[in-house]
C-alpha cells in the first residue's frame, strides 16, 4: 500500500498539470477563435470595400462602352443636334458653340436655314449633316462623340456646295461676284479632321484690268486651254450639288401660263420632298426646260438664276445656258441668259393660274 502511495501522488500532480495544460489550451483556444472572427469582419469589411469599387468599374466600364457606341453611331449625334439636345462646335474655335435654335431655321427670310439631307461628304464611310442656308449653309460632322461645323458659306464670294469628282466627294466653294470672273476651290477629304487634296481653278481677263480683253483659264496654277478647261468644268458642275436654302419659291408654287408659239404654255413649280421642280413647257408635247432645285445657282434681287444644261456631247463637254425667273406681284417674267451676270433676253411674261382655271393679271 506504501508503495503505491507515491505512484498516486505522482498521477495527481500529473492530472493537475494536465488540467493546467488543457485550461491553457483552451484559453488559447478561446483567443484564437475570438482572433479569427476579428479577422473575418475585417476580411467583410474589405469584401463590401473591395465589391463597391468593382461596382464603380463595372459602371464606368458600362458608360465606357456606352460613350464608345456614341462615339460610333454618328447619325444619333447628328439627330441629337437636330432635335436641340447638344450643340455644334467649331473646330477652329471650341468657345463659339451653337445650337439649332441659334441659327435662323424655317422663317422664310434670305438668311434663314432648313434641316437638309445627310451625305458622306469627307469620304470616311459616314454621313455628315447638311444644313442648308445663305451661301450654301453649314455642314457638320460627328466625331469623337461631338458635332463639329465642318465647312460653311461665307458670303458671295464664297458660296458652299459639293460636287462629285474622279469617285469621290468634294467640297467646293465658288466666287463668282464679279463679272467676267470666276474662280473655285475644291477639297477633298478622308474624315473631316484629314484634308488629302485641293483643286483651284478659274476663269479671268488676261488683263484684269480691262474686263473685255480674252480670257485666260486656270488649273491648280497652270494655264490651260478653254476646251481642257470647259471639259474639266463640265464634270465638275454636272454632278454639283447646291445646299444654298431656297427663298420665296415656296410662296412662288404654283402653275403660271404665258403664250408661245405653240399655243398656251405653262411654266410649273412644285415642291418636292428634295426641294421643287421647276418645268416649263411649251406646249403639251414640247418643253422649254426640266430644273430642280440643284439648277439653282443664286438667287438675287427678286431673280432666281437656274443654270442649265443646254447642250452635252460625247466627250462629257456640257454648255450652260442660265433661264432667269424675274417674280413679280403679277407674276413672273422670264429671261434666257449665256451667263448668270448679263440681264438676259426677255423670253415671256406668265401670269399665275387660279384655282378656277383663270388667269390671274
């Protein structure tokens, strides 16, 4: 019994030390539990912080891709200046923004403008817009998710329009204020912010300073013939296309008679979804001339000047000829004309038609 007496006291001490060791391991347990559901909130906390800022990319990313498909779809930007939501810029000068309520739109008056057709006109595969107005308009192109003004009329001695040449668009601006002088420039583009090309022609006395003296023609600088040049120009007016506004022809529609040689004639104007159609015919068989609004080369002191392709041949050579529209209070007299700045041959004089079929003096 003796001898077991150390051998219980020795299972004691051992029994207390391992209490002992399990209080500490549980203590130890308990602080590393409370250490690791410490560190789980901060670990949440980081999650919700770290979710927001991938929610904040996710938005920016979504308005990326958002202002990159404005940037592409340049017909929404161009619909969205015609509807007054953003304004145009002016690429040589940002601070002089404007919006369509800004310019002049549908009164009537010389200077007003109108919404015209959408046209690629700087080659890139995209249409640009055509605001047509005084000299030819505004034309204006979308880019880099804006509206800029790519090109615009500025008086008679620079009248805006766009023609067709060698396969491609280009813009031209026309001089034609003095008599016996015209002259032309011509750019072509490959997006609007990229000139690639530029034409200058012209037509002069080769003295200026006696009008009457023969004429010179000019290519890109170079003298050339009249017939390389009345070839040049041919193609170039035949496929022209005009974006001056068209004033008064609106209050001018109708049908006017007259008497020709073949009885009674008629001379129409009608507007069209393009602009107006003006016919004159002679008789029911015969016309004198076919125009449309794209004739139309100025309008001026009560006098719409339509230029006319008279004669083509086979070589593409066209010879114009001007049938210039005199509107009066009691109708319209008209002139034939070999250049817009002579007064031309008194032609008729056409007197409106009634609705009751009658003549109106």
């Amino acid at each position: 019994m003796s001898s077991g007496k150390p051998q219980n006291r020795h299972f004691a001490a051992l029994k207390k030390n391992v209490v002992g060791l399990i209080g500490i391991l549980t203590a130890l347990s308990v602080a590393a539990c409370g250490q690791v559901k410490e560190d789980e909130m901060v670990n949440i906390e980081d999650l919700a912080v770290n979710q927001q800022e991938s929610d904040i990319q996710a938005g920016e990313s979504a308005d990326s891709e958002i202002i990159e498909d404005e940037i592409v779809n340049a017909e929404e930007l161009l619909d969205s200046f015609i509807n007054g939501s953003i304004s145009a810029d002016d690429s040589a000068d940002l601070t002089s923004a404007f919006y369509i309520s800004d310019l002049n739109m549908d009164s009537g008056e010389w200077d007003s403008f109108s919404v015209g057709e959408k046209v690629d006109l700087d080659n890139d595969g995209e249409n640009e817009l055509i605001i047509n107005g005084p000299y030819g308009g505004i034309y204006l192109d979308a880019r880099d998710n804006r509206v800029y003004k790519f090109a615009a009329g500025d008086g008679n001695a620079c009248i805006l329009s766009y023609t067709y040449f060698n396969g491609d668009v280009w813009i031209m601006y026309s001089n034609r204020m003095n008599a016996g002088y015209e002259s032309y420039h011509m750019e072509k583009f490959e997006g609007a912010d990229n000139l690639t090309a530029e034409i200058n022609f012209s037509e002069e006395p080769a003295d200026l300073d006696h009008a009457e003296s023969e004429m010179k023609y000019i290519w890109n600088g170079a003298a050339i013939s009249y017939d390389e040049y009345t070839a040049l120009c041919s193609k170039i007016f035949a496929a022209e296309v005009r974006t001056q506004e068209i004033q008064n022809l609106d209050t001018l529609a109708g049908e006017y008679e007259y008497q020709s040689d073949y009885g009674t004639g008629k001379l129409i104007i009608e507007e069209t979804s393009y602009g107006y159609d003006i016919s004159d015919y002679e008789s029911e068989s015969s016309y004198r001339f076919l125009a449309d609004s794209s004739n139309i080369d100025i309008i001026k002191n009560n006098r719409i000047y339509i230029k006319y392709p008279e004669q083509a041949f086979s070589d593409d050579t066209v010879i114009f000829r001007y049938y210039i529209l005199e509107y009066r209070t009691d109708g319209i007299n008209v002139y034939y004309a070999e250049s817009a700045d002579e007064e031309g041959q008194f032609l008729y004089h056409a007197a409106r038609k009634s609705e009751g079929g009658t003549i109106n003096n």
